[in-house]
C-alpha cells in the first residue's frame, strides 16, 4: 500500500495556542479506500489536526498535501474546495432551513441567476437515495429530524461535494445501535467507492469495527501509525495514555474502605420511586444510603445524566416521587436540592460548572454563596479561611485563589467545582463524569477523595463512562438502559464483563 | 486584582486626562474652581452637573450590561418621570409647597419603580431577549408620557421641585450630590453585598449559575428596577432643571449615551465583569467631549460626529481583534485570527 | 478501560411525514398572522367608519409609508443574519439633507440620487466591514454610524431646506392612475420593485440562501465553506443603500431636507419587521412579512387619523403593544417547536 500516493498526507505539523502546544511535529497520512482512525485521549491533539486539515486553525509550520500538491488552507472554504469534508459531532448545519438546502447550499444549481428549485429538490433526491435515506422528505426542515438522520444529511453534503476526503468527528457519540449501523454501512459504502474516511470516535470498539488503520497521538506529538489488525486494545490503550497505566495499576490497590450500612433498618438518605420525566428518562428506583457510593451504569446517552439532573431538580420530575431522609418533597429547581443539601457536578465542566471569568475565590465560593442569597455577603475572612482549606486539602494548582479559574488546567478546574460542593457540605453529592478529560495524576485524586467523602458518611451518586471506575468506587451500581433503570447489582466482585451482560441482555 | 482594575481602568482614565489637558492647553482657566455667593463655580462643575443625568443611567445600565442585558427604555423612563412629576405639581391645588415636590418625587420614583418592574417581568420571566423585550418600553414609552402630559410641554414652578436639577447644597449643585449619593449606594450595594459577585456570576454563565443554585431571576429583576429608578431619578433632574416636562424630548437619545459611558468605561456589552466606576468615567469622557468641542471653539453641531468618531475609536481600542493586530504589529508574530476560533 | 461503546440501545424515531410539514407550516405562522390582524383592523375600521374601506385609503397606506417599506426592507436582511442596524434612521435624514442642499446649489438631481446611495451604501459597507472584521457588535457600531449620520446633518444645516428642484417636486406631485379613480405616486411601484428585487434575492439566490443561514447558526455557515464575511458585510451595506433609497423617497414625500427628520424611525422599521414574522435571533422571516408588519403600522395611523378624539401619542403606545404582542407570540411559537 505505501507505494501508492497518499490523498492526504501532513508533515511536522505544528499548532500553538497562547501557553500551550497542540500539535508539536505531527506526521499524518489519510489513503484512498481507507478508512483511517484518529485516536488519542482528550486534549491530545485529535480535534487541533482535524481543524489544521479543514482550514478552521491555520497551521504555525510544517505542510500539507493534498493528491500531491501542497496546500495551505486558511479558510474551511479552501479545504472543501481541495475536496475534504467534514462532519462533526454537533452536527454543523443550519437548522432553520429544509434538507436540500442543507445538502445543497453555496452550491445550488442555478438558471440564469436564479437557484433552480426544482434542480435542487431531484439532486437532493438522489444523493438521499445514494445513502438508502428515501424516506427522507427534501422539503422538510432539518430541525425536524434526529441527531442520527441530521448527521447522515451532513454526509450527504459531502457525498454531494464528491469529496475525496470524509472527516468524521465523533459522529456516533449521539446514536445508538441502529443508527450506528445505518452510519457504518454508508461508511463501508463510501470507502468502497474510493473515499478516504477520517474517523475520530472514542468508542473503542466501534473503532476495531470501521478502522482499517489508525493514527495515536498523545500531548500534541504522534505515537505511531498501525494496521488496526496488527494493534490489540490494550496495546492501543498504552500508546493513548502512555506510561500512566502505572498510575492507575496503583489506584487499584487503594484500600477498601467499610461498605455503608444499608437495608430495611436504616432511612435512606434519598430515595426515588418511580421517577422520571417525559421524553426524558422514567421508572427510576433508586435509593442512596448515608456513607454510600452508587454508581450509575449505562451507555453514553442511555440517561445517566438525565436522571442526575432530576435528583438535581435541574430537569423538573413529572412523575414519580422523591423522598429525602424518608419526607417527600418536591425537588424543582437546583436551588431546592441545595437546600435539602444536594450538590452536582454536572459534565460539562465548561458550560454547567465554571463562571470563566470569575476567581477561584469567587467560583469556590458560589454555591455557599447563593444558598445564603445575594444581601448576606460571607465575610472575606471566613472565604479567605475556607478557599484556603480546600485549595490544600484538594491540592488544587495554582494554589492562587485570586487567579482566573478559565485558567486553570481541566483537573484544578474540575477540583474547583468539587470544591464548591463540599464546602456547602452536601449529604448527597452526585458526580457525573467527574473525571473526564483530566490528568491521570487528578484523576486518581479525585477517585481517593470520592472514597474519603464516603467514608465520612457522605452520599455519592457517581457516574461514568468507565465502566471500571464505577466498579472500583460504587457499593452498588443502577444499571441504566433505554432511559430506564433496569437493573440494580451490589458490588461484590461484579466484573466489568457482569455488567456488560446486564447493560446488552437487559436482565431484570 | 488590583492590578486587572487598575488595567481596565487606565486607559478611560488617560483619555479623560488628555481631553482635560487639552481644554487646559486652549483655555488656560478651564481647571480653575471659584466661590461666588458660596457656590462654587468652573468648567468641572458644569461637566460633572450637565453629565449627571447620564451618569445615573449610565450606573444603572452598567448593572443591566453585567447580567448580559441592555436597558433601551432609560430614555422613555426619563420623560415618563419628568411627565408624571410636572403633571402631578401642575394640577395639585398648592403647586409651590414643598410637600407637592417631595410628592412629586416620590411619584417619579415610583413611576421608575413599576416601569423597571415590567421590564423585569419581561427579561427574566417571560424570556425575552434585553434589547427586544426594553424596545417595547422605548417604543410606547414616549407615547405614554405624552399621554400625561397631554402633548403640552408642563411647565411648573415650584422651587423645592427646581432645586433637584439647579439648585445648591454644601456649595456644590445638589445633582452632583445626588449622583455621588447614587453611585455610592450602588458601589455598596454591589460590593458590600453578595450583589456584585452574583451579577457578574449570572452574566458570564447563566447557565452554571443557576446549577450553582442561584436565583438568577431576582438578580436580573433588581437590575432592571435599579436602571429604571436611576432613569426616573435623572428624569426628575433634567425636568427640575428647565422646570418642566416635555414628553418628546426629555432624555432623548441619553440611552445611547449611558450605553457609550459603559462601553468606553470598560465594561463588555457581552456581560460579566463590570466597572461602576469606569461607567463614572466614561461619562465624564462624554460630557468633557462635548465641551471640548466648545472649547476648542469648533461649531457645537459637530459634537454628534465627534462623539461617533470616539465611539468607534473606544470601541476599536477595546475589540480583542484589533488589540491582537496591534499586538502583532508590535512584535509578536502570531496571527490574531486564531483566537477568534480557539475559544 | 472498556468502554461501553458497541451497544447503544435506542429506536430511530423519524417524525411522521405529517408531522414534519406542519413544523413547516409554523414558519409562516407569525406573518400569517400579521396578515390576520391587518385584515381584520380593515375590517374594523370599515365597520366603523364607512369611508374606511376604500382602494384609495388601501392605497395610500403605501403611499404615506413607501420610505418606511424600503427602510423595513433592508432591515429584513440585517435581522435575518441575526445584526440590527439602528443607523437607518439618521442616514434618511443624511440623504434628505445631502440632497435638498445640492439641488438648492442647483446639481442635477440624477447626480445628487446617485452620490446619495453611494453615501449610504458607503456608510453601511463601513460599518460591515467593522462590525465583521474588528468583531465589535453590530448594535454598538450601527449606534455609532447613526451619531454619525445624525452629526454630519446637523454639519450641513440645522434649518430645514426646502426643495424646490423640478425633478423633485414633479415626482412629488406626480399621480399614476390605477383603474377605479384610484392612484398611487411613483415612490410606490419603486418601493414594491425593491421588494419584489428583495424576495428574489433571498430566496432564489446563493447570497440569499447565506443570509438565512448565518441566521440560522453562523458557525455552521462558516464550515460549511458559505462566504459568510462576505456576506454580512455586504447586507449592511444593503441596508445603507435602502437607508439612502427610503431618503430619496422621503425627499419626494416632503420635499424638504431637516436634520430632525425620521427620528426614531429605526424603531419603526425594526417594529415592522418584528411584527412581520421575523425573528430578531435571525434565520427566521420574510420580507412579505415586513411590507404587512408596516402595513400594520399604517393602518394603526389611519386609524387614529379617522378616530379625530384621540392623539397622535396613541401611535405610539399601540406599536408599543403590538411589538410586545408580536414578541410574546414568537416565544409562544419557539417554546412550542422547540
């Protein structure tokens, strides 16, 4: 294969942002009829390269070819015009407008200076039906579609552009099985055809399933290019996260602590009975005991969160009841559950969590503070006294509490917002996916300190996607599938695989 | 900290110093201060007393900006005051006694009160956008005041009423006390309290502040109340000060300028950190620009063309894009349209 | 570190066919409304007052607002890409100014309409190019251009002028006869071939499809390789053009030029639009909406006009009202598609 030229190929690729190197000499090959997996952890460089090749980030050195010629792409324009195109996760389309406007837009077929409708509406036509999508009406608006058929339209556009290059940005992380299949299928179809596919995903296997050969990167630099046949999943998993497998062979080891009290005897700290919310998640059953850790098991988008988000009251609950230390309540806003001494972590650290431009000082303190409301000011000795306690405790870096917690790295930033909750002292804290996106070394902090908060007595809902992390914190695990909750498993000994096989069997 | 402040503040500050400056350099008095009859009288005064209408609104507009708003409806607020005061001393049967002027004041601050009320009710309840949901109030505002004041301008003389907007106290015009008395109270409020931190919390990430449990609803209805009182309370200014209402142009176009305040005072009209006393100074820039067009003896028609200039000037000053490109031109090779996409 | 990728379990669910065409239908909803509310205050003010229905009072609500229409126009454009352009207003009154002082020093009117659309046109491609390249935001820059506009009239006079020029005042009286002893003035057809030329360009032209886009999410136009700057800049500058158009319009109206002329008249062309069906987020609209929404306001004049007991401040409050009506329907519309 290597005698062939490739479609795409960069050479000591460097991008820097202020503080930061994204990519640091990145080599990168895409051929045709291929395709070719882009891996790495968050924060290694996946989404800056991508961006490099389709003209959002211009590139400091280093260069790119395209079938041979060398390009330098400055706007997304210049690249799709070399023939790349992308889809990304978020579905990059214009929701306000019908599907062949979407599929054709910028490159309507015109006569005489006007956009030839009816041209636009049979193209549109033909390109659905390439993609077996012909119960798809042109003329409807794409915001009336699934996150599935809306991305599926977006690789229209680009079967459309007779791209060479398929970029493919995270494009399962909203779709399930099915919807995941249908994708797969066109993607073989295309790559058949002679597309070169760029595919990103952190799905493990679905990367074993489409993958053909994959590229590793780690912290900004290339680890290797492989035949995906030729890489087990473990050897991958090492090139991803390199040396700190170490460090998580350690947390392993950390001792066990006592498993809460729980039964009949004791009051829950909340317990939910028949909860949920429509279109959302329902039947959830779920009860946490002071001192306990439960997690939440269930696939990306199975309604993890979601159900956080009732306990929470960030979602209101339209059935089901609450009840907190055995009184029902009606939990219907966030500040409710803080009242009732609730705290949440949410995922999304940047959109839910952080207040950028505010101090570690004022974001630490913004919970406790909006719990007191806004004419009680806590006096700065006692903030000073408290940030300084939990910027120790949680050896949270800088350890400046004026500085700007935007920034902070994801870890410090993640400990921040612990932080916030702890000091309101919660009886339930829930954390959902409290350590994506950061550093092996908080990782671990915040994992021994999840074991801390519980054995004081704390209740913890914790989730995530790392099926081994739940097992390694949680006394009992809430099995979650289809937006309901299925299956509730005490933790002793349950390997990741038992629960695998409630998660595909469904068993009650 | 201090530092950022001091950051955010210096370049205002500069250019209100090089406008002083160069009203100093044209008319060598224009610093000097002097008592006759035991007021005190010069070109600062006359900047800080003609300024201080804008002032007020610019101080509430400043709270408004912080959560991501922007209050049009200052200038309608304004007429609706100076109508409803002038209204109420004209037809009360003793307009000349004190007890109608302090009525009339509170008439004002009440009229303020239940417009910024529904402005309130509008942005945080129902979820209309700022600028949308105060275009309304600016719209039919002007027709309401008209409405009170039966399309006649309302003439009153009553000097208790007159002594808000021309009068004395401690040798100073009493708008000036009643301004520094604003701005006082609203530091206070806002730092003393939690106020400040929550406002500035809301308008950067609503969203994680209401998961953070705060009641984002009644910070943004305060806001909007503080704008309207402080619009009232400028309105009962200007009307006092001509001694009488007139519903058409009363606080016509102060909103724009209140807005400018702000915006050259420092604060970001895309909400967050805020500076009241950069809004303080960005007034004063304005107010000191218009006389400086007098000074420098230019046709006083030329001020509005002024004003633009300095505005795009501020602006672009301000705009991180144009402060990359002056960055790179400086010394750094790294092109600025990176950061745009970056974020 | 296995994920739990391979099993996702969730059922496609494609909205009914049905279902999907009605969302569709909601786009209209809002200017069928508006087209609703006009008809019946026609109606109203037929049942009120005999005279009222008339082709001639129909017509001269185009007649008594042709600069408003071309004004709500361009209007139309910057809203729909999501800006507001608060300068329309002052550049009117520029044009009016610009042209009643050139003729009164006796240019050829031809010449004196064209130097002002290319003023207007100037100044509004002026404020693109900074609202796009300098990333300021389009209500602070337009507010800007307005200061501008505004200041340079007060430069020129702060008196009225009168126009007398021939062209002008010929056009001003002119009268095209319609069947049925009806008539509407030049002004008319050139303001509805600017609308006509403006629903062609929205909606049978790339530039057009762009403009709704960027509306709908400016990222994705971005990515999805639209010539977006080119775009925005370019749909100020129409704006401008409209600005100076609906001036020269103005001019023939009232035949004079006066720095205080078409105050507030940007809160009219925005009111139109809004209460036209547009949404002021951007990507929604239609610039037939626009034409009913100041249709509307018209008619709320006509009305008080007819009335003879109430004042002309009652214009005012009512478009106030009808503003706020038209906003609350819009949250009413996105709450329910959302």
């Amino acid at each position: 294969m290597n005698e062939i030229v490739p479609v795409v190929e960069m050479t000591d690729i460097a991008i820097g942002f202020p503080g930061v190197k994204a990519l640091d000499g990145v080599n990168f090959r895409l051929f045709q009829g291929e395709v070719h997996a882009l891996m790495g952890e968050n924060g290694a460089g996946k989404s800056t390269l991508i961006k490099a090749l389709t003209g959002v980030y211009t590139i400091d050195s280093g260069t790119i070819t395209v079938l041979g010629e060398h390009k330098q792409f400055s706007t997304p324009a210049a690249s799709q015009a070399a023939g790349i195109s992308t889809v990304y996760q978020e579905v990059n389309l214009c929701p306000n407008l019908t599907v062949e406007e979407n599929v054709l837009l910028g490159r309507e077929p015109r006569r005489r200076g006007s956009i030839d409708w009816k041209g636009v509406r049979s193209r549109t036509r033909e390109v659905l039906a390439e993609l077996h999508l012909n119960h798809v009406d042109p003329g409807s608006l794409l915001s009336s579609h699934s996150i599935a058929v809306q991305q599926l339209i977006a690789i229209a556009r680009s079967v459309e552009i007779n791209a060479k290059v398929l970029i493919l940005d995270e494009p399962t992380s909203s779709l399930d099985a099915d919807e995941v299949n249908q994708l797969f299928r066109v993607i073989r179809d295309l790559r058949d055809r002679g597309v070169a596919i760029l595919f990103v995903s952190h799905f493990l296997e679905q990367v074993y399933e489409i993958s053909d050969r994959m590229t590793v990167l780690r912290n900004g630099k290339l680890v290797g290019e492989y035949l995906t046949r030729d890489l087990s999943r473990m050897g991958l998993i090492s090139k991803m996260i390199g040396k700190e497998m170490e460090a998580l062979a350690e947390l392993d080891q950390a001792p066990a602590r006592t498993r809460a009290r729980t039964g009949s005897e004791v009051t829950p700290f909340v317990e939910a009975r028949g909860l949920g919310r429509k279109g959302s998640v329902s039947n959830v059953d779920l009860s946490i005991y002071p001192g306990e850790v439960v997690g939440l098991a269930g696939l990306l988008g199975a309604g993890r969160t979601e159900i956080a988000r009732l306990f929470f009251g960030a979602d209101k609950a339209d059935e089901g009841s609450i009840r907190v230390k055995g009184v029902s309540q009606r939990i219907r806003s966030p500040r409710t559950a803080i009242d009732k001494r609730i705290g949440f972590c949410s995922e999304d650290r940047k959109e839910e969590g952080l207040i950028g431009d505010l101090s570690v000082r004022d974001n630490l303190m913004l919970a406790m503070q909006a719990s007191k409301g806004w004419a009680r000011r806590i006096p700065r000795r006692v903030q000073d006294e408290l940030v300084a306690e939990y910027i120790a405790t949680l050896d949270i870096r800088p350890a400046n509490p004026d500085a700007l917690i935007r920034n902070l790295s994801g870890g410090n930033q993640q400990k921040v917002l612990l932080a916030r909750w702890l000091i309101t002292s919660p009886e339930l804290l829930i954390l959902d996916e409290p350590t994506r996106g950061i550093d092996i070394g908080a990782k671990t902090q915040i994992q021994k300190l999840v074991n801390k908060l519980a054995t004081e007595g704390m209740s913890i809902l914790f989730i995530s996607s790392e099926l081994e992390e739940v097992l390694r914190l949680s006394d009992r695990v809430a099995v979650i599938k289809d937006r309901e909750m299925v299956a509730e498993i005490k933790n002793d000994d349950v390997s990741v695989e038992d629960v695998m096989t409630v998660i595909a069997g469904g068993t009650q | 900290m201090k530092s950022l402040m001091k950051n955010r503040l210096a370049w205002p500050v500069i250019a209100l110093a090089a406008l002083l400056l160069l009203n100093q350099i044209f008319r060598p008095d224009f610093l000097s201060l002097r008592m006759q009859d035991g007021h005190l009288y010069g070109s600062i005064i006359d900047i800080m007393r003609n300024g201080a209408p804008t002032i007020l609104i610019a101080l509430g507009m400043t709270l408004v900006i912080a959560t991501r708003g922007i209050d049009l409806s200052v200038g309608a607020v304004v007429a609706i005051a100076g109508a409803a005061s002038c209204a109420y001393i004209a037809a009360s049967p003793e307009p000349a006694s004190p007890v109608t002027a302090a009525m009339a004041v509170l008439i004002a601050v009440l009229a303020g009160l239940l417009l910024g009320v529904w402005n309130g009710f509008l942005v945080s309840t129902v979820g209309v956008q700022p600028i949308i949901a105060t275009l309304v109030l600016m719209t039919a505002g002007r027709g309401i005041a008209q409405l009170i004041t039966g399309g006649q301008i309302v003439s009153v003389s009553n000097d208790h009423y007159k002594s808000i907007g021309a009068g004395y106290l401690f040798t100073l015009p009493v708008s000036i006390l009643i301004t520094a008395a604003v701005f006082v109270l609203a530091a206070v409020l806002t730092r003393r309290t939690a106020l400040g931190i929550l406002i500035e919390a809301v308008g950067i990430n609503p969203v994680a502040s209401r998961l953070a449990g705060l009641r984002s609803r009644n910070i943004i209805w305060i806001v909007y109340v503080f704008s309207a009182v402080c619009a009232a309370i400028a309105g009962l200014m200007i009307s006092s000060n001509v001694t009488a209402a007139d519903a058409n142009n009363a606080g016509l176009y102060i909103e724009m300028d209140a807005i400018l305040a702000v915006v050259i005072g420092g604060t970001s009209l895309a909400g967050g950190r805020y500076t009241l006393a950069g809004t303080v100074i960005g007034a004063f820039i304005i107010q000191t620009l218009t006389t400086t067009v007098y000074t420098l003896g230019i046709p006083p028609e030329v001020t509005l063309v002024f004003k633009a200039l300095v505005v795009i000037t501020v602006c672009l000053l301000q705009a991180p894009k144009a402060r990359n490109l002056l960055r790179s031109l400086k010394a750094a090779p790294k092109p600025g349209t990176k950061e745009k996409v970056a974020i | 570190m296995s994920s739990l990728s391979t099993l996702t379990p969730l059922t496609v669910k494609e909205p009914s066919p049905l279902r999907s065409r009605m969302r569709g239908g909601a786009r209209y909803a809002p200017t069928l409304a508006t087209l609703g509310l006009f008809i019946a205050m026609f109606a109203v003010g037929a049942g009120m007052y005999p005279s009222f229905l008339s082709g001639q009072v129909f017509l001269n609500l185009f007649i008594d607002n042709t600069f408003l229409i071309v004004l709500a126009v361009g209007m139309t454009f910057v809203i729909l890409t999501g800006g507001i352009d608060l300068s329309v207003g002052a550049v009117v009154a520029l044009s009016m100014m610009v042209s009643a002082t050139l003729l009164q020093q006796g240019w050829n009117p031809a010449a004196v309409i064209f130097l002002v659309l290319v003023i207007g046109g100037g100044l509004g491609l002026l404020m693109g190019l900074i609202i796009q390249y300098f990333d300021i935001q389009p209500f602070i820059v337009t507010l800007a251009g307005m200061f501008l506009a505004r200041g340079l009239c007060y430069v020129i006079s702060l008196d009225s002028i009168p126009v007398t020029e021939g062209f002008f005042t010929s056009v001003a009286q002119a009268q095209i006869p319609l069947p049925g002893d009806l008539f509407v003035s030049p002004g008319v057809l050139l303001a509805l071939a600017i609308v006509a030329a403006a629903f062609f360009i929205l909606h049978h032209t790339r530039f057009g499809r762009t403009v709704y886009a960027i509306g709908g999410n400016e990222h994705s136009a971005m990515l999805m390789g639209l010539p977006v700057t080119r775009t925005k800049i370019l749909v100020y500058a129409l704006s401008g053009l409209c600005s100076a158009i609906a001036g020269v319009l103005f001019s023939f109206y009232s035949l004079s030029g006066y720095s205080l002329a078409a105050q507030g008249m940007e809160l009219d062309a925005i009111a139109a639009v809004v209460i036209g069906g547009t949404l002021l987020t951007g990507g929604t609209g239609y610039v037939l909406g626009s034409v009913v929404g100041v249709l509307v306001l018209g008619i709320v004049q006509t009305f008080i006009a007819y009335d003879g007991t109430l004042s002309s401040w009652w214009t005012k409050i009512v478009i106030g009202g009808l503003l706020l009506a038209f906003i609350l329907l819009q949250r009413l519309f996105a709450r329910k598609t959302a």
